[in-house]
C-alpha cells in the first residue's frame, strides 16, 4: 500500500454504481467514502438546518447550491480520516464544486490522483433506479432484481428495514438523469483535460467493475 494521499473520484450518472462501488473500494482501499448524495440524506434524516435547504432541491432532483454543497463537503474532507485521501462519490457535480476542490486540495499540498468515470446507457439507468432500495439505518443500497437482499426488504448486514428514495420515482429520475447530462457529464472534459479519468464500463456485472476500478486505480 502506497502511503501518497489518494483523492479518487466517481464520476458517473444516477445508477451508474458510484455508492456500490464506493463501499467496496474503501474495504479494497482503506479510504473513508465520502458521499455528498448520504450526507444531505443524514442531514434531512436529523432535520438539520442544512437538511431543511437541501430539501426542496432533492425533491425535484435539481442540485443543491454549490455554496451550501462545497461547504458541507470540505467540512467532511478537513475531518482527520480524510487525511490521506478520500473515495469521493457525487461530489462534484459542477465545473464550480470540481475547481473548489482542486483549490481545497492545492492549499493541502494535494490533488487528485484519479478520475474513474462509469459509463453506463441511460436505459440501464432507469432500471437500476427504479429498483434500488436502501438499507433505512446503513445507507447500503440494494436492486430488487439485480442485487436483491436475502431477506428481502431487510437488509442483509444490520437487519435495517429497506426503503425506497422518493427522488427515485420516475418523474424525479428523468428531471436528474437531465440535470446529470446538462451540469455534471462537462466534468469528463475537465478531467479528461487534466490528464487524470479513466472511463470504465459499469454496464457489466458489480464484481467486473470492481475489478476494473482496482486495476484503473492501483496501475
Ligand atoms: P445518485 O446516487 O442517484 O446519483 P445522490 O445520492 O448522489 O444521487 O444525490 C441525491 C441528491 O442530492 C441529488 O439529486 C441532489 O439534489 C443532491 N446532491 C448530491 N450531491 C450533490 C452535489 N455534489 N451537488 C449538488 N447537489 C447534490
Ligand atoms: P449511484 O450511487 O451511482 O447512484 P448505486 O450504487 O446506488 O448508484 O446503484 C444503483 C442501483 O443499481 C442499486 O440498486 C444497485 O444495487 C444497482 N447496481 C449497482 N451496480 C450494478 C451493476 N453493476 N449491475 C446491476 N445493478 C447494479
């Protein structure tokens, strides 16, 4: 294992696997996962003030202000876990929260190591979204079909009840599968430029990606 600062970040639509593939990387890589999309969920959970904000946009699958989004994740990033590096995923989500980031890291003497970009077709998005469910106290998502619990509608490691976000009902996932395509995907060109994304096929089973990323990140 490398002791250099490891700043790696998904990049990748709604669906595309960024949460699943987070929480297998941070076993694989011993890097916290830092998940701006469950940390607004934690704060709408505990009714925070930041949730309270966060909530109405969530609601109609828009994006939350970059102001309120950086300041919520570089709190997270400045907590000693993250002092070595951090598996970043869905955050950023705008040329804005991407040049925050480059900042935050330059004045820490960092940057990003890598940029894995999970490509997966819209259609695929679709069913994928509309079969996740979501463990009520872990966060850990499941699909009804394509990763389905053993029991189903608990889940299989705490036994928490599943749920459905209501963000992924239909008419929400085709508002944010837009929102992706017309403020987020300009983030392929930016690191693209940079030198640093890696474009991997998440349309293939979970384990395969898996292996894909480690490759990607590790080479
Ligand atoms: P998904 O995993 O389906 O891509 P997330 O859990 O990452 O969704 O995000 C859920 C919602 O939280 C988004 O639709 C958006 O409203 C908000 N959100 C999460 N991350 C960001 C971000 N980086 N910038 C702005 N809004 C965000
Ligand atoms: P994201 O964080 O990018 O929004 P998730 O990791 O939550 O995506 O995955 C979306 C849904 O698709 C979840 O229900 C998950 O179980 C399922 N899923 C993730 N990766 C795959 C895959 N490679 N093949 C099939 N289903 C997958």
């Amino acid at each position: 294992m490398t002791t250099e600062p490891r700043f790696i970040v998904l990049v990748g639509p709604p669906g595309s696997g960024k949460g699943t593939q987070a929480a297998r990387l941070r076993e694989i890589l011993h890097l916290p996962h830092v998940a701006s999309g469950d940390l607004f969920r934690e704060n709408l959970k505990n009714q925070t003030p930041l949730g309270l904000q966060a909530k109405a946009y969530m609601e109609r699958g828009d994006l939350v202000p970059d102001d309120v989004t950086i300041a919520m994740v570089m709190e997270r990033l400045r907590r000693p876990d993250c002092a070595n590096g951090a598996i970043l995923d869905g955050f950023p989500r705008t040329i804005a929260q991407a040049e925050a980031l480059d900042e935050a890291l330059a004045a820490r003497g960092q940057r990003i190591a890598v940029v894995p970009y999970i490509a997966v077709p819209d259609e695929v998005l679709v069913e994928r979204i509309g079969g996740r469910r979501l463990c009520r106290v872990c966060g850990r998502a499941y699909h009804i079909r394509f990763n389905p619990p053993r029991q189903p509608g608990i889940c299989d490691v705490d036994g928490g009840e599943l749920y459905q976000r209501d963000d992924d009902r239909p008419e929400t996932v085709r508002q944010r599968l837009k929102v992706y395509w017309e403020q987020t995907s300009p983030l392929i060109d930016y690191y693209r430029r940079r030198g640093v994304l890696v474009e991997i096929n998440g349309d293939q089973p979970i384990e395969a990606v898996t292996e894909e990323l480690r490759a990607a990140i590790t080479a």
